[in-house]
C-alpha cells in the first residue's frame, strides 16, 4: 500500500509541477527562461546560462522586479537542463532537479528496498493509483495496457547481442592429382587428404564468460526507472509510459562492462583447423564439423560447413557419382575372339578378360576401381570403360 501512496504521490506533483508553481501560479518553461530551443546543446544552453547571469544576477539587477525571471529561477533551470539524466527527466515531467531530489529520489531508495517483498509491475501500481483517484478503469485502460513509447533504441543492454548466423561456410578447392594421390595409396584405412582451415567465428569471451560485465562485479537495477524499464511521464489527464533511455526497458545495467568483447559476451577469433577430406568427396559437396562454427545464445556453438571444389578432372575422365567412365580402344582382332587386356585405373594399371565378341559402343565394367564411398566400410564405385575398336 505505501507504494500506492508513494506513486500517488510522485505522479501527482510531476502532473502538477508541469503547468503549476509550487505557490499555484504558472510556471515559466526552463528553455524559455535561458532563451533557448528544446534540442538546444549542452555548450548553448551554458552559453545562454552565463549571458542570463549576467543581467539578473543580484549584484548587478538588485531587487527589480520588473526583470521577467530573477536569478533565482534562472540558476534553477541551469541546474535542471545542464544534467543529462535530468533534462530527459524534465522533458518528460517537467520536474526540476530540485523537485526530481525530493520526489525521484526517495522513490529509488524505497522501490529498492521493496524489490526484494514484490515483483509488482508499474501497470498493476498504477491500478491503484486510478483507484485512489476514484477514476473508471476504462480512463485510463487504454495507457496501462499501451505498449511503452518507442525511443529509437537498440535493445536491452544486459542481452547478448548475436547479429550473425549460427553456422560458418569456407570453401576449399582441391586438386584431382592430390586425391589420385590418395586413392593410389589404396589403404583402406587412410584414404584422407588433410588441410589447413582458416577462418574468422564468434567464440564465448574469455574474460567476462559471456556475462556481458567485468568480473567480480554485478549487473545492477536501473535508477532513473527504479528497475522497471518505462517511465511515468504527461501532463494533465495524460498519463504515457515511456520506455526508458537509460535501461532501453531492461530494468537493469552494467556499471562496469567488459572491454575485451564491449558487452557483447562474444569475440571474433581467428581459428586455424586441420580437416581431413575424404578421397571420394564429390565436387560441391559440402562437410560438417560439428561445433566450429559461431557461439549461440545458450552457450552451443554451430558448425562448420566446408564446401570442397575439385579442380583439374583429366578431360579423359567423367565422374558420375561415385563412378568414373573413360574410353578405352581394343584392337579389332582381340575384341572377337576376346583375352586379357590391361586397363588404366586410378589405382594403376589392372588386367582382366575381356569377353570375346565385345563389340564397339559397348560398355566394360570393373567393379571396384571407382571413388571411395564414405562411411561404407571400404565400399567403391565402378569404372566404366566405353569400348572403342581400334583399326590396325
């Protein structure tokens, strides 16, 4: 219940300070006393302050009461608009810093203390601020279910900001000599070609662990918003919810961020990888590795996506899927009445019968000699030769 009380009471001298003197009578607009513009700078409106000063400054105008403001209220809105934080909270209210103190402040000091008894919204405090004030609901529903007003701000500042994707793609291009390399080899249990991977990812900050602060400090509760993320701000009968500037609506900030990745919770790292490819790997084909890609918000990592290129195929030779297809001659005479001929393959020069009769345009297959399939036990395509009759 006192902080019905104290919100009642915060609400209603910001509504009525902003058109009305604390004696009744109307009160001056702080810029129009300095003679400046509302989006004045900090250097005009010091500028504007010191020229004031020195035409209603006691010593020079006495006590006459003709001036249209006295020094008084001049130093007033000095103080006020000089402030950062509290020229916003101006802006909004019309409060000066004077009336800020004694109302602001003293609300921060009991909102914090009253954190720790209730998680009670702004909204649901403001209910009973209606109440109080013996309004319908419905004068003021439309306020108290409004989304807080935007101020072009980028988010909550006590987030991780991930602005990428999960995944990294590279590409590599691999000569089909190295892999002809490979395969000669013809062990089953080393049929890789290994190379070096560098590239650019997001990793946890090893600094903060991705906490966004330095370490051995906190992430505290916003003052200027009481750790609710909206501001209370209008004039007369109109009641708004600001998001607040500070906070940009989180509730919360970090007093002392962590430098190494700017609050991010993340950095960029240059990372060198060794990755083996398979001897049978098709050209723009892609590889996973899993957990080498860029951090994610729980704390995962994506993967890496290698899209291997294969360059320099001897015009000679056509690879479909995992078989290769080639032309081979065969003199007339032994394609008629058949016998051993040799064939060239990727793993060297193998022989086998050929069947008598085997006419041009047919096709001779030896199972086996084709590319590596992966993840098969040892398993390889076929290559295809197409018969060509060669005249003597």
């Amino acid at each position: 219940m006192w902080r019905t009380r104290l919100l009642f009471k915060t609400t209603r001298r910001a509504f009525f300070y902003k058109n009305r003197g604390a004696k009744g009578e109307a009160k001056p607009d702080f810029y129009q006393m300095l003679g400046v513009d509302r989006d004045a700078t900090d250097q005009d409106i010091k500028k504007a302050y010191f020229e004031k000063a020195k035409t209603h400054h006691p010593d020079v105008a006495g006590q006459d009461s003709s001036s249209e403001f006295n020094f008084e209220q001049i130093s007033e809105a000095y103080q006020t608009l000089k402030d950062p934080k509290r020229r916003k909270m101006y802006n909004l209210t019309g409060l000066s810093s004077d009336e800020q103190g004694e109302d602001f402040i003293s609300f921060r000091e009991e909102a914090k203390k009253a954190r720790k008894r209730s998680n009670k919204q702004a909204n649901e405090m403001f209910k009973d601020y209606v109440k109080l004030f013996k309004y319908e609901q419905s004068f003021f529903e439309g306020y108290l279910s409004q989304k807080p007003e935007a101020v072009n701000m980028k988010g909550d500042p006590c987030k991780k900001e991930f602005d990428y994707e999960p995944n990294v793609a590279q590409n590599i291009v691999v000569d089909f000599k190295e892999l002809e390399g490979v395969m000669k080899r013809n062990d089953p249990n080393d049929l890789f070609l290994t190379r070096r991977v560098i590239y650019d990812r997001q990793i946890l900050c090893p600094d903060c662990d991705g906490k966004l602060h330095q370490k051995n400090t906190e992430i505290g509760y916003c003052d200027t918003c009481q750790g609710k993320g909206t501001i209370i701000g209008g004039s007369g009968s109109t009641v708004k919810l600001y998001k607040c500037t500070e906070c940009l609506g989180s509730g919360k900030i970090i007093p002392n961020p962590c430098y190494t990745c700017d609050a991010k919770g993340h950095i960029q790292k240059h990372t060198k990888l060794s990755v083996k490819i398979p001897a049978g790997v098709l050209s723009g084909e892609y590889m996973r590795i899993k957990n080498k890609g860029n951090i994610l918000p729980d704390g995962s990592y994506g993967d890496l996506f290698i899209q291997v290129n294969i360059m320099n195929v001897p015009e000679n030779l056509e690879i479909r899927g995992y078989d290769i297809i080639s032309t081979h001659k065969v003199p007339v005479g032994k394609a008629v009445v058949g016998g051993e001929e040799y064939f060239d393959t990727l793993y060297g020069v193998v022989s086998s019968r050929l069947p008598p009769q085997h006419g041009p345009n047919k096709r001779f297959e030896l199972e086996g000699h084709g590319l590596p399939i992966p993840n098969s036990n040892g398993q390889k395509g076929k290559h295809i030769f197409n018969i060509e009759y060669e005249m003597p």
